[in-house]
C-alpha cells in the first residue's frame, strides 16, 4: 500500500517549480512505499501563490508560513525561501513535529546551522538539506568508483562554480530574484550559494576539509536596494578563492564567482589520485570522464563515460540506455532517497547534521577571507 506523504511547500519559486516537479514525477518511476500529496503551497503574495499552486496542482495556498507549518494536515514541509528564514522555519518545523526539507545552504552560518540540527534531531524528525548535485548519476557514479578504490591515494580534489550574471553595476540588490546579492537575506554571497555546492560534493566523495585559506572580492562595492530605494553598500561575497588541506591528506582548490564572462552556470570538479582521475562537469552532466593510468599504454587516455546505462546508478529507472536524463532529475532522486529513508528508518543523505560540515567550512573560508590566514575547520 502506498502511504500518502502530505507536503506543504514554502517559496513558489526556482526551487519551488523544481521540487514540485520532483514530488510530480517520483511515483511514476520509482517503486516507493509513499506517495507526495501536494497539500499545500505558501507564499506572501496570494494572486500568485494561488497561479503557482493551480499550475502544480497543489490542493490549498496559505500566504503565511506559520499555518501552514502548523496545519495538521502537513506531514512534510519544503522550504524553498532564501536562507535567513531557512533557520526560522526548521525550527517550527522541529516544534510541529513536522518532517523538513531545507534548501542549502542549511543556514546563515555554523552557529545558525547547529541550533538546526539539534532542533530536528531533538524532536526525532526525518530532515534532509537538497544537495541535488550528489545524484546527479555520473557525480553517484564517481561516488562508487572512489568508495571502490579505483583512484588510490587521492592527492588533488579541484573545484569551480562560475557565473557571469553580477557584472552589471546597475543591478540592483534586495527583494524579489535579488536577494542572492543582500546579505541580509543570503548570509554571503558565492560562497553560501555557489562553493557551498563544491564543498557538499567534496566532503561527501573525498572525506573531511581540516583547514582552508582564502581570498574573496566584492568587485561591486555599492549597488542600489530594491527595498529600501538607496544606494547601499555590497555585504556579498562576489567571488572566493579558497585552497585548503582534507583530512586524507590531499589538497584542495576551490573557486567561484559571478564575474566570470561567459559561464553561466559552469560547476566542474576534478579528482587526481594514485591510479586513476576523474573529472565533471554540469554543463555536460551526464558524462564521467575517467583516465586510468592503469589501462595499456598504446590505448591509454581519457574516457568519457556517457553516465546512461542501466546499471549506472538511478538509470535503470529511466528510459533505455544511451538516452540521457538532466538537472530536474537529480530532484526526483532526492524525494525518491528521502521516501526510502523515511521508509526504512535510515534517513537519506544529506541530513541537516551532514549539511552543517559544509556550513562549518564555509565559516572558515569567510573567517581566512578577513585575515588572509589558515584556518582550522571547526567539527561539530
Ligand atoms: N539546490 C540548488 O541547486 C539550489 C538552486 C537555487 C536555489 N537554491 C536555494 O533555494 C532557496 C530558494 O532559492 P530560489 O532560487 O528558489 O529563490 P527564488 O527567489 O526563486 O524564490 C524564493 C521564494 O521565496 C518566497 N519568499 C520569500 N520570503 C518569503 C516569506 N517570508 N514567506 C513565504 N515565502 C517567501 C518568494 O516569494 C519566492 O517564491 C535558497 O535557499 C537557495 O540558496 C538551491
């Protein structure tokens, strides 16, 4: 019998179409012992979260999240709001006894993200932070083929999230779309939005960062805000550049911005060990490229593993091999983990306690940006 899972999501946004999509499609090509039901969609605006919700076929709206989170009705909350309600609302959550999933980042910072964990593990329930880039198959796939050994000792993990839509000095900053650019509002700027990114995939496949130094620059010092109408100075982070030690001993190098001409989304990591390297990249998602020092000689080179056979992870819940999924996916495979998780008392990862390791290291990467110094990794 599949059980329904009731779900009340928060913010009608980007986020909020791509998991709607997801808690759509999860039932028609995953076996699940639950099913979403999407009860309810909340946002401040009723014209428009009333439009969204009809689009999605959710069943009711509510314009403020505390009934919504409140509603006995809910046996899940989404939310999909910019990071300084992140915290705010896990904790309802927690008090409502209410299942969550969170946007990343988990928090503002560490200190924010802690009160979090607590909060959810206290109360005992299911949480999950929406990681996507983990099930993204060929990013699983590189997962096995490390868990395997098949890199050896592992000396470089190296990693860029770059974007070119800040560039602008007119654009303003604050309010609706623009919040990614308010402090307030985001708690920093690439570094929260897009390393964060780097750093879950870099923990997850190559263990611990003990201590990092970096660098960041906000190029746009001023811009005007979009709430108040005055010009006011830029908290964001604009880009960061980061180089660190893991805990195995390899170093790290990391790097993002939104000053980068040309790239729009261009997310890359590259992994040399021992034996073998791995690169991949988001505009090409479904490929692994894999060089194996070990293969013959003559024949010896990059591999470019299109990530869509069968027994590639996730695929075999898809279409017939060679025929290639995309980014909405990675989504369907978050609910779909999650709903196992839930199922089987083993919850799917990231949970809010795995998310706080990369809320940790973006503390210390912003903490090393002030003084230009090393800085040791806090483990909670
Ligand atoms: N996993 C990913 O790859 C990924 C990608 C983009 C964004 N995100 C994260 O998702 C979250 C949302 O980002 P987005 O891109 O969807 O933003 P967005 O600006 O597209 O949407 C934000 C939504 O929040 C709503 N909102 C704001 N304040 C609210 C309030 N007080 N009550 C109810 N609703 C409110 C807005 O109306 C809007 O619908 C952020 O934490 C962001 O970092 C993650």
């Amino acid at each position: 019998m599949t059980k329904p899972l009731n779900i009340g999501m928060i913010g009608y946004g980007f986020m909020g179409r791509a998991h709607s999509n997801a808690y759509a499609k999860v039932n028609h090509f995953f076996d699940l012992p639950m099913r979403p039901v999407l009860k309810a969609a909340c946002g401040r605006d009723q014209a428009k979260v009333r439009a969204f919700a009809d689009r999605w076929s959710y069943e009711s709206v509510e314009t403020d999240w505390r009934k919504l989170v409140e509603r006995p009705d809910i046996d899940c909350v989404d939310i999909c709001v910019p990071n300084n309600l992140h915290k705010e609302i896990a904790l309802a959550c927690a008090a409502n006894k209410k299942m969550v999933l969170c946007e990343k980042p988990l928090a503002m910072n560490g200190a924010e993200g802690r009160e979090m964990v607590e909060a959810v593990e206290k109360a005992g329930v299911a949480n999950m932070v929406w990681y996507n880039y983990r099930r993204v198959p060929a990013v699983t796939l590189a997962k096995q083929l490390i868990d395997e050994g098949k890199l050896g000792r592992i000396f470089h993990y190296r990693a860029k999230f770059l974007q070119d839509w800040t560039i602008n000095p007119e654009l303003p900053q604050g309010g609706t779309a623009l919040w990614r650019l308010d402090v307030a509002a985001a708690g920093s700027g690439v570094s929260g939005d897009l390393l964060a990114h780097c750093i879950d995939t870099a923990l997850w496949l190559n263990g611990d960062l003990v201590s990092v130094t970096a660098l960041t620059e906000t190029f746009v010092k001023e811009r005007k805000h979009n709430l108040t109408g005055k010009v006011e100075k830029v908290g964001i982070d604009d880009a960061c550049i980061f180089f660190g030690r893991f805990a195995n001993g390899s170093l790290a190098n990391f790097e993002s911005t939104r000053y980068a001409r040309g790239h729009k989304a261009l997310y890359t990591f590259e992994i040399n060990g021992e034996h073998a390297s791995i690169f991949w990249d988001l505009h090409d998602l479904h490929r692994l490229q894999y060089f194996d020092h070990r293969d013959g000689g003559l024949t010896r080179g990059w591999r470019s593993v299109h990530v869509t056979d069968g027994e590639h992870p996730y695929m075999a819940n898809w279409w017939v091999p060679g025929l290639q999924i995309g980014y909405e996916h990675s989504f369907v495979h978050q609910v779909a983990d999650f709903i196992k998780g839930v199922a089987s008392g083993n919850l799917a990862q990231p949970t809010f306690r795995d998310a706080q390791r990369t809320g940790l290291v973006l503390d210390a990467v912003l903490a090393s940006a002030k003084t230009g110094q090393p800085v040791d990794v806090v483990r909670d």
